[in-house]
C-alpha cells in the first residue's frame, strides 16, 4: 500500500513516515518545507527503497496534479498545516491559506486522481485534525465525536473549517473519508517553539520557565509515536465517513506538567544547585487561552480496538532523554524565524 503523506517532515507527519516505513508501507513525503519541518526528522529513511520524497505546497494544485499522478497512491494521510495557535494570533492568514485552501486544493487533486483511477473502493482520504475544533471544557466533562465545533482561535476555527471541507467532499462527492481529532502530540522532533520543548531547552539554557496565567489549563497528552500508531489504525480499519477521536488518557494542567518535566530534568541533568522549577514564571495569558480539553477514547478502543501504550510519566522522560541526547538536532532549529521569541500577544 502506497501512502501519500503531506506535512511528512514535520512533527506528527515524520512520525507517521518513520512507523508507515517500518510496517511495510510505501510512502510518498509531500512538504512545503517550510519554517517548521525539518528534513533530519525523515532522516533514519531518507534512503529506504519504498520512500520518495516531494517539495511541495498543498496550495499548488498543478504541483499537487503532479504528484499524485507520479506516484499513484492508494491512500491520503493529510498533515499538512499550520499549528502553532500563538502564531495564528499575529498572522492568522498563513492559517486560512494552507488550513483552508491548501485543503480544498488537496481535495479536488484527491478527488480528479481517484475519478481518474476509476474510484477504486480501497482509496482513503485521510484528515488528521485536533481537539481544539471543539473549543474549550469546563472542569468535568469530555469531547466526543458528537460534540458540536466551537473553535476559539484562528488556528483551530481553520482547522474546524478544513474538518468541514472534507465532510463536504465525502458526503457531496462520495470521496472514501476518514477523519481524526487527536489532542495535544508531545514526543522526539517536536519544533522548539511549543510548551514541552521550550520548557526543556530554557531550563537547560537557564532561562525563566514560562507559565501562561496561572498554569490551570488543562490538557490530554498523547505520545506523538502512539499518535502515529492510532492514525494507521484507523486507516486500515476505520469505517468510511467516521471521524474517531485520538487522545492520551493523560489529562494534566500545565503547572503539573512543567514541574513533572523539572523533576525529570533534576534526575537526568542535575543543575549544580537548586531545582530546574526555580525558573518557573508565570506570565500574561494568551488571548482566548482554552481552558480544558480532554477526549472520550470509546469510539477509538470499541470499533478498533486501540488504547495509548505510553503514559504521560513515561513519554515525558522518554522525551526529556530524547532532547538531551540530540542537541546537534534542535541547536539547528533554534535560529528559525520567531523560535525562542514570546508570539500570540498582539490582540
């Protein structure tokens, strides 16, 4: 089975490469790389037989024609997107290009290519979103595939919009859908300028530890590896035109998290005095900061069967050692455009 992966070079994207290589898939790459990808995270199978690799834009429908036409792929793994929410609050439009319209243009290309081949009834559409389509959580309480879509910012209302781009082309079109909302990915290759990794790579800078209001906020935290492993599941196993929601069973507010990473931190690479949680500030929160999400995993383990292998503790430490010992990796990365810089403040 051959995979068509866009945003491959990214986060969540390379994880799926890696894990879609290593089972005997082949995979196609399409990345725009642009500021957040990263060709090294690829690298372990950059030279494998049944891996190939294209530069380009999921907005580039000619590109886009190309490619599909090249390759043939059996299945769309659609990853492709801008994600960093303070990032779509200084430029929300690069989010309604790629998000949006990049996934329209990715839609038609899917579409024409399966009409060409005949609409074989084996082809996936694959769309990877997030819990944050679903706006924010009271204390109690959990998102399910049913929960109406109330997206709070312009990185999640984009996405709530590509969610309903493709539901649009499964129902209107009959194109062979399946859709995912995972919630918050942590894990190795993770682009330095989200929570987990910037709290790593300051504490060990000796820089303040940056806690958004009161570090209340609540999130579920899956393992981008067992991420990866749900998204192939559900690819060979989910049923056409349902969505399933991906989550960690691992719900923690921030504070928690930061101080479970210090104390992991203290262990691997004591500091010569005092605790790494002595760098922790809080600072002004993000506008229209979610206060809590968590996902409902029953549609996940009753129709497939799948539960996360990794718990927040193990996939924490895993992830600290994983920064410690691949310096040369994020040392490269820190210098790209608003990496260590505080982002998301002009509203």
């Amino acid at each position: 089975m051959k995979l068509l992966v866009t945003g491959g070079a990214g986060f969540i994207g390379s994880a799926v490469v890696r894990q879609a290589i290593a089972r005997g898939y082949s995979v196609v790459n399409l990345d725009a790389l642009t500021y957040a990808a990263c060709l090294d995270n690829v690298a372990s199978v950059a030279d494998h037989p049944a891996y190939a690799f294209e530069q380009a834009d999921i907005r580039d429908r000619a590109a886009l024609d190309r490619v599909f036409a090249t390759h043939k792929p059996d299945a769309v793994m659609h990853l492709a997107a801008e994600s960093h929410v303070d990032r779509s609050i200084d430029g929300p439009g690069d989010f309604i290009e790629t998000n949006i319209t990049g996934t329209y243009h990715l839609l038609e290309a899917a579409r024409a290519y399966w009409a060409t081949q005949g609409k074989p009834e084996g082809f996936r559409f694959h769309h990877i979103s997030t819990d944050e389509v679903f706006g924010s959580l009271g204390p109690t309480g959990q998102f399910t595939e049913t929960t109406p879509y109330d997206p709070r910012s312009p990185y999640s209302a984009s996405k709530a919009a590509s969610d309903h781009l493709v539901r649009a082309w499964g129902e209107t079109y009959g194109l062979p859908i399946v859709m995912t909302n995972c919630s918050n990915n942590y894990g190795p290759y993770h682009f330095p300028e989200k929570l987990i990794p910037v709290v790593i790579l300051n504490a060990l800078a000796g820089k303040d530890l940056p806690i958004y209001g009161d570090g209340s906020n609540v999130r579920d935290w899956l393992y981008v590896e067992d991420h990866a492993d749900a998204l192939l599941t559900v690819l060979q196993r989910g049923k056409l035109g349902r969505s399933y929601n991906i989550g960690g069973e691992n719900e923690r507010t921030n504070l928690e998290l930061v101080q479970t990473l210090c104390a992991i931190l203290d262990e691997l690479r004591p500091k010569p005095a005092g605790s790494y949680s002595d760098q922790i500030r809080f600072v002004t929160d993000r506008p229209g900061h979610d206060a809590r999400y968590a996902i409902d995993p029953t549609r996940m383990r009753e129709e497939l069967g799948w539960r996360p292998s990794v718990t927040v503790e193990e996939g924490l430490r895993k992830t600290v050692q994983w920064y410690l010992d691949n310096e040369a990796w994020w040392r490269a990365l820190q210098d790209r455009d608003g990496v260590g810089a505080r982002l998301g403040v002009k509203a």
